[in-house]
C-alpha cells in the first residue's frame, strides 16, 4: 500500500449526495451511503442534495423518510440537509428558496461559473457580492466548496490580490456568526493543477480568520465517501491545522445532534 493511501478517517461527513441529483452513482442510495457510513464507524452522515428551486426542496421529503426508515438500524446519525443554490438573479447571498424548519442543515453555495475570458470588474462585482453576502448569511450553516469557480487562471493573473481580498473579508462575516466553510474532498479533484497549487491559500485565510472548517466529501459515489486524500494535502500545507481539527466531529455538531 503506498503511504498516500494511508489516509485519516474522518468521524463525520456534511456533504453528501445521493442518486436523488440526477448525476450521482447508482450506489449512492440512503441505504448503501448509511451502511458505509456505519462500517468507517462514523458519527454523523448529512444528507445535503442539490436545491435549485422551491420543487427541488419539496423532493427532499422523501429523502426524509428513507432516512427515518434507515436510522433505527444505523448506528450513524443520519440528518437532513440541503445543499441549496444562492439566488443567480439577486447576486447578494441570499437563497434560491427560504429555508424551512424541517431541514436540519444547510449548505450555501455559488455554482454559477464563467468562461475565464468572461472573468472582468462586472462579473468580479457579481462575485464579489454574493460570496460576502452568503458568508454572513445566518441562515446558512456551512459555505459549501468556497471558491471553487473563481480561481480560473485568466482571473488568477489580472485580479489575485483582489480575490484574496474578498475570501479575507468573506472569512471575517463567517467567523463573525461562526458560520463554518466546507473543506471539500470532491473540489480538489475538479480544479486544474495550477487552480489545485492555489486553492489551498482560500482554507488558509478562513482558518486564520477563526473559521469553523467542516468536513465534506461532497460524495456521489459510495466508495468516495470517508476519502481525505484531497483535503489533507491542503491541511498539510497550512501551519497549525492538523487533520484532528477538520477530521474529529466538531462539537458544535456534536452538541446540536446529540452525539455522543
């Protein structure tokens, strides 16, 4: 076994999809996802599927009762979330839909992306203000995948300094209501080597801003879920943050879930 295959496992997972998507694995059910969960004797499994508008968010409610129907023999606590898209028409942070009370957690996150040749002040300004205006957001949990679309090399080269600018006061909202970012396994995989040798300084700003960071494999597959190999790569580059802290369930969840 190579040693980078050695990896940490992690005691919770707050990013998790299921075939629900439209896009994910045929082994990514409730059922097999929660059977795996058990077997990395993890603590806590958040279901967050994607919600892009109000019918998508009413589809969760099935997720609902599968989960109800699993937990009984599921020594892993299973819970409801949503991974719900910040509203492309509004551009401040706020939600495509309102949060309801019967959602357990929610992830905000920016999906919305631009060819780097479209990457200019305006679309900067659109960024801009939905990532300081989702980080803030109160009813927002966790910031899912921060980051992820705007570190495009075109952007990287003309608006560096101004990008960091923005994670450093966005990272200042979060800590401010102890809003957590997601560090995110799958996002690793998705970005270009040269936006992979960069994203790292995006977790180093948040975790020295006192931002809660949470872990989340972001699986659509069930043999992904549990995988760092991604996410400790980044937390091996930033001075202080070990694998503990991101990887042993925070206890702030464990206090809202009731875990042990």
């Amino acid at each position: 076994m190579k040693c980078e295959d050695i990896m940490t496992v992690p005691e919770y997972d707050m990013h998790v999809h299921t075939i629900m998507c439209g896009h994910a694995h045929e082994s990514a059910t409730v059922e097999r996802l929660s059977a795996h969960a058990a077997i990395l004797k993890m603590k806590l499994l958040c279901f967050a599927e994607h919600v892009h508008c109000q019918a998508t968010l009413e589809e969760l409610k099935q997720l609902r009762e599968q989960i109800d129907a699993v937990q009984p023999a599921c020594s892993c606590k299973l819970i409801l979330g949503a991974e719900i898209d910040c509203d492309r028409k509004r551009h401040d942070g706020t939600l495509v839909v309102e949060r309801p009370d019967w959602l357990e957690f929610v992830i905000g996150s920016i999906h919305y992306q631009w060819d780097e040749n479209e990457v200019d002040g305006d679309t900067l300004d659109i960024w801009e203000n939905t990532m300081l205006g989702l980080c803030g957001n109160r009813k927002v949990d966790l910031v899912g995948h921060p980051g992820a679309y705007i570190l495009n090399e075109e952007c990287w080269k003309h608006h560096k300094r101004r990008i960091l600018g923005i994670f450093a006061q966005a990272a200042h909202n979060s800590a401010a209501i102890k809003q957590a970012w997601d560090l995110n396994n799958l996002t690793m995989s998705k970005l270009s080597p040269k936006e992979r040798a960069r994203y790292w300084k995006i977790i180093e700003i948040a975790f020295h801003k006192g931002v809660p960071l949470y872990y989340g494999s972001d699986t659509h597959h069930v043999a992904s879920l549990g995988k760092t190999q991604n996410i400790e790569k980044i937390i091996n580059k930033i001075h202080g943050l070990t694998p503990e802290m991101v990887l042993k369930l925070p206890e702030k969840l464990a206090e809202k879930f009731n875990i042990n």
